[in-house]
C-alpha cells in the first residue's frame, strides 16, 4: 500500500475580495475515488488545484505527501508529455486501450475533443501518481470510449479525486463525496446517488425541525404577550383600588389586604409573562443554530417566445464533406422544421462537429434568432465575455443573470468572479440567447461541464422552450428527455476508405 497522504485542516480559501469559497473544511481523504461535487462556481475545480498543489490555501493547513498528477478540464492545449508516453516502451497497453495514435501530436489540431481527453487521462495514468485529480474526464467522450476510460480507473489505486457531471461515473467509482456548498463542504460516505440521497435527508430534517421551533416560537409569543396584558391588567387594578381608599371601610384593614392580594397577583403574572418571554428566546436561539440551505427557483420562461413561421430554417440538399486523411462524411437531403428537435450522435471523430459546421454556414434564419454554443470555449473568450455582460444596461443584464440562476448558479458570485467555470460559461451564452426569445438553439455537447442540477435545470428549460433544437450530445439520457429526431453518424468501412454516413432515425438514440 501507498504512503501517500491527503488532508485539510481548518481550511479556507477565497478569491481576492470575493467571499470564502469553503471555510473551517477539515477532512481526510481516503484512498480509491472521492467524488468532489457543487454547482458550477461552487469551487470544484479550485478545490482539486489546490489539492494538487496549484493554489494555495488562504487559512488553515494542508499536508500532502505522494507525487501528484491533475487532469484539466479544457482540452485545448497540446499535453507536454504527449511525444514521450507515445514513445515509452512501457505505454503500449494504455495506448491500446485508450486508442492513442502514434500520429496525435501531429494531428492535435484536428482531434475531437473526445480523443484529447482520453490522451490526457493515458498520460497521467502512465505516469502513477500517488493521487489523481480527474476534471471531468468524461466530457466529449462516445460510449465505448466511457467504458474504456472506466475500466482502467477501476484499477487506480491511490487517492482519487474525481469532478464529473456525469452520475453514472460517480456511482461506478465512488465510495466517498465531497459536496460543496459554499462556505460549507461536507464528506459523505457512498456514491454520489448515496451522498446526495443523505443531503437531501439531512436538509429535509432540518427544514422540519426549523419549522417545528418556529411554530412553537409563534405559541410562546402569543402566550407571552397573553401574559403581559394580564399582568398590566393586575397592575392597573391595584392601583385603582389604591386610589378609591376609603376610611370608613378601611378601618379594619379589610383595604390594604386587598391591595396586597392584588400587588402579589401582579408581581406573579409579570414574573410568568418573564419566563414565557425567556422560553421564546430559547426557542429563537435553538432554531438560530439549525442551518437551513436557501434552494432557489429553477425553470426558465421565455416571454413573449414562439416558434418561427418559416415551415424550414434549414433545406440541404444530399451532399458529402471532407473529414480529413481521404475520408468523407455523406448525408441525405436535410431538413429543420420551425419546431424540430433533432440530436446528433456518432463516435468521437465521425464528424459531428464537421456536419454542425456546415449546417450553421447554411442556415435561413437571423442571427439574432440563434443560439449557437459550441463545444468548449477558450478562457480567454470566457473572460471576455463576462466583461460584456458586466458592462450591459441594467435591466438587460438583469433578465440574464435571472436566467443563469433558473440554470442553477448564483448570479452573484459569478460576476464577482475573474475567470467563470465553462459551465457557467455556457449559462451565460444560452441566457444571453434564450432572453432575446431564439427560434432555434444549437448547442454541441450541452452537458459537458454542468453540474448535475443544472443538468436537470437545462432539461426543464429545454424541454419547455418554444424553438426548434439541434443538440449534439454523447449524453442519451439528455437527449431522450428534449429531442425527437436523430441524424446518428456511422462509419462504414470497406476496402477503399473509412466513410461515415448520416442516417436519419425516428428517435434520438
């Protein structure tokens, strides 16, 4: 067994001005895969950089022992030890089973997203490290290439930690999570179906037991004031009957006996009116130290939207595209109807993205009436674009940011932030589109980066927005939920080339 070693103490971290991302986090991570799981911008990513020793914590220790690798998220940039793992003697059977070619760093350029991934995971397989920080390493990757991926980080043996949108991935591997919900980070034992199945518990309990005390609070207010009014009401007796004293009947006495009763039956009810009011307080504090998570309205409407009248935003007749090395993509006659939902699917690098390509250059729509999310975005288009939507009028800024929170993320944060998350990032752009009421919505692989709310928030948005859809996507759950047509790639290999051909189906998957 490893002595490698990964722990937190009374952590904390934050961004210069903005509020602590996570704070007094203290937790042992355990070997095999910890899930690491939070809304976008709740500090996955952050978490995982300075667990592998990329930021540095801004209170609180952390010990670390073991060499360390971390997988980014983005796949834009040519991975420095690409050439040597091809070269290595001992990377053959990674290489086999993850389908590397030999040829990659010359074709990088060219390579589906799908294909850096599984680049990126080989090497730092190849490399052992004794904990793995993955970021979403099943983003752009087909089916069969998911399984492969699985199967060889079944076999990691360090510490692992492991930020992905995808559920199944997290079940399949997972026995701990890690949920952020800033400032707060909890460990759960389980997979994540297990982890947020106590969460949802833990906050339900919560929530009643708040609510308990609150309606206990509201009954000793009411009997407290109850008791107030009766104590000035024995009160104002006794000074009444102070003031009618008469002599002919006080002879006796019988009058400052009266008053006396009366004076101790006041001092009574003001000291139960004080015990009641001390009950209430109790009661305030005990439901102060219960926390209750605000969860905030989800769903998006798009006023004023409706289908296109155009009968067609698009008519292509049967042609073929180049993919590159003698290969080609053909397709049929094409169409989109004004509310057509289409998904696209095929295997990495059978020309999905070439085919959205060529369908975006021959659109018969306006451009302000699209929606277009490609499938990553650089960072520094990221940046950019938060700095546009800081610097849009109120009241428009305003509608987006109300959209990116029915998506999931606090608006906020987000624009305090100096770099969004990508899948804040395609938030944004499907806010900024879908307020300026879309007839069509294309977006390539639009699960990848989300966190699984927003997952969840997208398919609601989605499914209810009044457009036509072309969705390109690895995810069949996704699709089966908000698409009617599927134009599915196949290759087709024979002995003159390797062509792949679109054929269209009556079901998305």
């Amino acid at each position: 067994m490893s002595s490698a070693s990964l722990a937190l103490h009374n952590a904390e971290f934050s961004y210069s001005g903005a509020a602590p991302l996570f704070s007094g986090l203290t937790v042992q991570f355990p070997f095999g895969w910890t899930g690491v799981v939070g809304a976008n911008g709740s500090g996955k990513t952050t978490l995982l950089k300075i667990l592998a020793g990329e930021f540095l914590i801004t209170a609180g220790t952390m010990h670390r022992q073991g060499s360390t690798a971390y997988v980014v998220q983005r796949t834009d940039d040519l991975p420095d030890q690409l050439e040597e793992f091809l070269w290595a003697p001992d990377s053959g059977a990674l290489k086999s089973r993850l389908r590397i070619g030999d040829d990659w760093p010359e074709r990088w350029e060219t390579l589906s997203h799908g294909e850096r991934k599984r680049a990126q995971v080989a090497i730092v397989l190849w490399s052992e490290p004794d904990i793995l920080a993955l970021d979403e390493p099943t983003n752009h990757i087909d089916a069969d290439a998911r399984e492969l991926l699985v199967q060889v980080l079944r076999e990691f043996t360090g510490i692992g930690l492991l930020v992905s949108h995808d559920r199944e991935l997290l079940d399949e591997l997972c026995t701990n999570c890690l949920i952020l919900d800033p400032p707060d980070a909890v460990l759960r034992p389980g997979n994540v179906t297990e982890a947020l199945a106590q969460q949802g518990i833990d906050e339900q309990t919560a929530q009643d037991a708040s609510d308990t005390l609150s309606r206990a609070a509201v009954r000793l207010q009411v009997e407290a004031q109850r008791r107030r009014v009766v104590a000035d009401q024995k009160a104002a007796a006794a000074r009444g009957s102070k003031q009618r004293k008469n002599p002919m009947y006080d002879s006796d006495g019988r009058d400052a006996r009266n008053r006396a009763k009366l004076t101790g039956k006041d001092v009574f009810a003001g000291k139960l009116a004080a015990q009641m009011g001390r009950r209430v307080e109790k009661v305030e504090a005990q439901r102060a130290g219960i926390i209750v998570k605000k969860r905030y309205e989800t769903g998006i409407w798009v006023d004023g939207a409706s289908y296109s009248p155009r009968d067609f935003l698009l008519r292509l007749p049967a042609g073929n595209l180049p993919l590159g090395e003698g290969r080609q993509l053909h397709f049929p006659e094409l169409a989109i109807g004004g509310s057509d939902r289409i998904a696209i699917t095929g295997a990495n690098g059978s020309g999905k993205s070439t085919l959205l390509r060529h369908i975006l250059a021959n659109l018969q729509l306006s451009p302000d009436r699209l929606v277009s999310i490609p499938q990553e975005i650089t960072a520094e288009e990221s940046r950019i674009l938060l700095e546009s939507i800081r610097q849009l009028p109120e009241t428009e800024r305003g509608r987006v940011m109300t959209t990116v929170s029915r998506l999931g993320s606090r608006p906020g944060r987000l624009l305090d932030s100096a770099q969004p998350s990508p899948g804040e990032v395609r938030k944004l752009l499907l806010a900024l589109g879908i307020v300026r009421s879309p007839h069509l919505i294309v977006m390539d692989e639009p699960t990848n980066h989300m966190d699984l709310p927003s997952i969840l928030c997208l398919e609601e948005a989605l499914a209810d927005c009044p457009c036509a859809m072309l969705l390109v996507s690895h995810d069949k759950v996704f699709l089966n939920k908000v698409t009617r047509i599927g134009w599915h790639l196949a290759e087709k290999t024979s002995s003159a080339n390797r062509d792949t051909y679109l054929e269209i189906l009556h079901s998305p998957s």
